[in-house]
C-alpha cells in the first residue's frame, strides 16, 4: 500500500535532503577516511546516513516512476476521449460542422458533407456564412452581428443553399465558447420537409379563407 504525499511535503522533504542530508554524508565520509577507519561511531553515523540515502533515492525513483505512469495512463484516457469525441461527430446523423470567425468551414462530419452536396476533402474552405440566408431581410445580418460580439445563436430557421444550387430550410445553431476562439461549432438540422408541409398548410388555409 502506497501513502500519498503531497506536492508540497515532497518539495519540502527533497529540499532538505538536498541542504541537510546530503551535506551530512558528504562530511561523514571525509571525516571516516581522513581521521579513522576504525571508529566505530563514525562507521555507524555514516552507515546510517548511507542506508537513508538509498531509501531517498529508491523513493524519488518510485515517485517519479509512480508519476510517469500516471501521466501516461491520464494521456491515454484522454486520447480516447477525444478519439470517441471524434467518431461521433464524424457519425452523427446531424449535420455537424466547424467554422473559424469568418465563416469558413474547417472540418465537417459526413451528414453536412452530404446536405451541402459536397465531399469531405473539398467542403473545408467553403464559406458557410456565404450559403445562408434568412426569409425576413436583414435577419441573417443581425445574427452574424451577434456572433461577433461572442453570442451563440440556437434554432433560427434558415435557408442554406447547397453547392449544387439544392435549397435546403434548417434550424442553424452556431456555439460560440470564447470570442477569441478560432473555431466554432454549427449544427444545420435539416427540416424543409416539415417547412414545405407547413407552406402548404398556410396555402390551403389562405386558398379556403379567400373562397
């Protein structure tokens, strides 16, 4: 069983091994050879200090061992993190997609590739900012100005032109974590059959009013 010793008590012991210790032995082992090999106090001060030599340096080994170990086990948990992160962005059915400041798509997931009508090497470098558009004018303006002052903005309905010229109407969120941060994350759910079946609703409605 190993006990747990903090930082700061295993800074403070290694310093006074260093300034107390060390220096100790150091003049153990000058005094025993230069006065007496035979005295026997001597001997046993500096096997003593020897031994709690050996039992400091056998501690620091294992504690920097310990820490290395652990960092390493830290380092592999998060690169599982984030290689499972990356497997479900890159699997969601919602179209996910990473944009800088300007607009610009940085990296997309398949879902996006295929809404935009695009491939996965060549929609990075697409301005996404450039496909949108709002029904009222002047609406997609003011969100773009929100963006730039570090506001996310969730669930606006758009209209988002593919690079086929294919009109889709999506609910466009754009999470914005630092005003300073480079990247930021868009989902585009998809919902123009819910939009046509709701114009549609609208027309008829308008068509039997009107008769």
């Amino acid at each position: 069983m190993q006990i747990a010793i903090s930082p700061r008590l295993q800074s403070f012991w290694h310093a006074f091994w260093l300034t107390v210790i060390v220096p100790l032995t150091v003049v153990g082992i000058w005094y025993v050879i230069t006065k007496s090999v035979f005295y026997i106090d001597g001997w046993f001060i500096l096997l003593v200090l020897l031994v709690l030599h050996g039992a400091y340096i056998n501690w620091r080994t294992r504690s920097v061992t310990d820490q290395s170990y652990n960092q390493k086990e830290a380092l592999l948990k998060l690169n599982e993190s984030q290689a499972d992160l990356n497997q479900l962005f890159e699997r969601s059915p919602v179209p996910y997609c990473k944009i800088d400041a300007a607009g610009t798509i940085v990296m997309a997931n398949l879902a996006a590739v295929r809404l935009l009508d695009s491939t996965v090497e060549a929609l990075p470098g697409t301005n996404l900012f450039a496909q949108v558009t709002a029904e009222e004018a002047g609406h997609w303006e003011m969100l773009q100005q929100k963006l730039n002052t570090g506001i996310s903005i969730q669930d606006e309905e758009m209209q988002v032109r593919s690079l086929r010229d294919r009109q889709y109407w999506v609910l466009l969120s754009i999470f914005v974590n630092d005003i300073n941060a480079k990247d930021r994350l868009v989902t585009l759910v998809d919902v123009t059959q819910q939009k046509q079946i709701d114009q549609a609703k609208s027309e008829f409605v308008a068509l039997a009013s009107h008769q």
